[in-house]
C-alpha cells in the first residue's frame, strides 16, 4: 500500500515537474521573440466637402488624402441616401502620388445622402474608409433638368432627364453646339442627333447618349407641340478596347514590325519597320464616335467620309476633343463576318495612302473603334462594320 502511494506521489512530482519544464520553455520562447503576429492596419482617409447644403444637379467638391501613401492609386466615392442600408460606388478615381484627391460629384435628384471615400485594400493593409459626411439636398426649379449630365464621345450610356409632364414626351433629340468657325458654309445650327429613349413616369425620361462631337450639346425633348430642352456635356473619356478592336491593333502591328511596299498613287513604295503602336483609349472613344456616327447616319454619309457632317473639316473633331499635335485617321467599311487581319488588309492593299499612314512612323498611339451598321450598295442593304483607327504621334 505504501509502495503504491509513494508511487502516486512519485508520478504527481513528475507531473508537475514537466508542467514547470513546459512553462519554462513556453517563457523562454517568449523571450526569443516567437509572438503571434500583429494584425494588419488599415488605409487612413480623410474627406471634407465643399457644401453640406446643395440643388440637386449642384457640384459638391470632395478633397481628402489617403495615408499612408498607397501604392494603388485606386479610390472610389460611395453614397449612402438617408434611410437606406446600401452604400453605392458613384465614382472611382485615382489618387495622386502622395496620396491626395480631389473631385466632384452632383447629386442626381433631392432627398439628403452621405458619402464617403474606400480605398481597396493593399497585400500590407486593409481597406480603408473616409468617415461619412452628410449632404442635404434639395429640388431644382425649372422645366426639365439632367444631373451630372455628361457622355463619352462614343455615347451608349444613359442619363436620366427629369421634370414634369414627361410622360407625353415623343422624340429626344441632341444638337452639338459647335462655334461659328468649325460650322460648314449652310449650317446656321449643327443637325439635330437622334437619340434613343424611355418613358419612365411622368417626371423621368431615360435617354440613350447617341454619339457626338465634344463639348456642349443641347437636350430637347418634344412633347406634344412643345419643346423643353436641357444641356449635356460630351467628353474624351478613355475606354478599353473590345477583343476585335484589340484584334485589329495587333495585326497593325504585326504588319508595322516588317518591311512593307505600299502603293499609293499607283507607285510602290518601300515602307521600313517602326515600332509598335500604343493603346490610347481617349483616341478610341473619339475613333468609336465617329465609326457609331457614320453608322448611324448613313443618309447623309453614303459610306465613308473623314468630315463629320455639318463640319469644316477633317480636323474640327479632333480640335473639339482637345487633340493637339499631329493626328492621322484611316477608316474602313468591311462586311460584318470580316476578321481584323480582313479589315487591316484592306489598308495595307489602298493605293490612296492608307497603308503608308499605317506605316508612318509619326505616329506612337492609337484608338481603335468598331461600329456595326447597314450599308446601302445600290443593290442590297449589307450588315457593315465600320472600323476607324486615329493616330497620334
């Protein structure tokens, strides 16, 4: 009985012996530095804004920093109207490099909102959230309005027009407001462009952006014998290519890395290599306007034309979308089951100087914009793409 006892107590010292050992070695562990690790922080953002009181379609300036300075520049404005639970991104932007941003946005419609500014996350932080600031909002007077009403050149987008007595509203048309000097001789005014629309309710109108020139147009909604209009803004804004548009920049390319004999005029002409042509997309929202515009239009274009209709001259939009320097442009009306190595080849094989622009070494970038359409032979109506690359050096 006792030799069992002394080995119960014998084994308890043991037991409690290696719980010491444990303990000792769990401190001196800690001691050499091994510690779970510290979680990461998070992006700081701060944000003011410009007004806290405000007409719907009104700018309200946002300005903050991001800190610490981000490697992603990346950033996105988030509303939250009063009353609901779901934060919306209304902009994304980029910061500059040490951090800061600053830009605008316009409420769409009355009833008081909250914004705040996200930063994603980085591999070392995790996102960061500006505290909110509230902005009340109130009605515009007036017959008809369009917040924060602007396109990119190409169109394709909506905006919402709203106002009273909408619901009897028969056609929408957009006329660009093109100054005296860049109007063709006849043209008083710039032709109307049609645009597509959608009868919401009766104080809201959504309207499809047709493509256009850059700078202000005029809105008009015709209802009954009436006319209310509004202004938009058409702006440069750059887009990524589509795959056939990227398709087409490659196979220019590949066609730029050889040795080509052009034949312009009907004489050969020996076209060294140059090097590759960069993506730019505000030059292909420009490219795509026109492609959409001639596709759109083909009873004033009857096929290719490098002059927008109503215009001076070749020049006038790229003027208008704030091109500077030296600008070339190539087009091209293709069946619509046409490959991009198809399309390209049609330049490379002109005799009207198509393929030596392709080959010109002035250029460094370009924008490609395709547009499907109908084209009128004279003897049939064909399903078209109209294809458009602008150059610039």
């Amino acid at each position: 009985m006792r030799f069992r006892e002394g080995s119960y107590r014998m084994h308890t010292t043991l037991l409690r012996r290696g719980s010491a050992l444990l303990a000792g070695l769990a401190l001196a562990a800690g001691v050499l530095g091994v510690a779970t690790p510290a979680r990461a922080a998070s992006f700081s953002v701060s944000l003011t804004a410009s007004d806290t009181t405000v007409v719907e379609c009104e700018g309200v300036n946002l300005v903050g920093k991001v800190s610490p300075r981000p490697a992603s520049h990346t950033i996105r404005v988030q509303q939250l109207m009063v009353g609901q639970t779901t934060w919306t991104t209304v902009a994304t932007l980029s910061t500059t490099s040490a951090g800061n941003y600053r830009t605008t946005v316009r409420p769409d419609g009355p009833g008081d909102r909250y914004y705040r500014v996200y930063k994603p996350r980085s591999s070392t932080r995790k996102a960061g959230y500006s505290a909110k600031v509230l902005v009340h909002v109130t009605p515009q007077t007036g017959d008809v309005h369009a917040c924060a009403a602007s396109s990119p050149l190409a169109g394709g987008g909506t905006i919402e027009v709203t106002g009273s007595g909408l619901a009897a509203t028969t056609a929408v048309t957009v006329t660009p407001q093109v100054p005296d000097g860049l109007r063709a001789g006849g043209f008083s005014a710039m032709p109307a462009l049609a645009a597509r629309f959608t009868v919401v309710d009766d104080t809201r109108v959504s309207v499809t952006m047709p493509a256009n020139l850059a700078g202000t147009s005029v809105l008009s909604l015709t209802i009954g014998a009436g006319v209310l209009t509004t202004t938009v803004e058409y702006k440069r804004t750059w887009r990524s290519a589509t795959s056939f548009e990227a398709r087409i920049l490659s196979e220019i390319n590949k066609r730029r890395a050889r040795t080509q004999t052009c034949r312009g005029d009907g004489t050969a002409k020996t076209m060294k290599a140059v090097p590759a042509l960069h993506w730019n997309g505000g030059l292909s929202d420009l490219a795509l306007a026109h492609s959409r515009d001639l596709a759109a239009r083909q009873d004033v274009y009857d096929g290719l034309d490098h002059v927008t209709h109503g215009t001076t001259g070749f020049s006038a939009r790229f003027q208008l979308a704030g091109v500077s320097g030296a600008f070339g442009e190539v087009l091209a009306l293709s069946p619509k089951d046409y490959t991009a190595s198809q399309v390209v080849s049609q330049w490379m094989s002109s005799t009207t100087g198509h393929c030596e622009s392709v080959m010109s070494r002035t250029w460094t970038r370009a924008g490609v914009g395709v547009a499907g359409g109908v084209w009128d032979t004279g003897s049939s109506l064909q399903d078209s793409i109209f294809s458009n690359v602008d150059f610039e050096r």
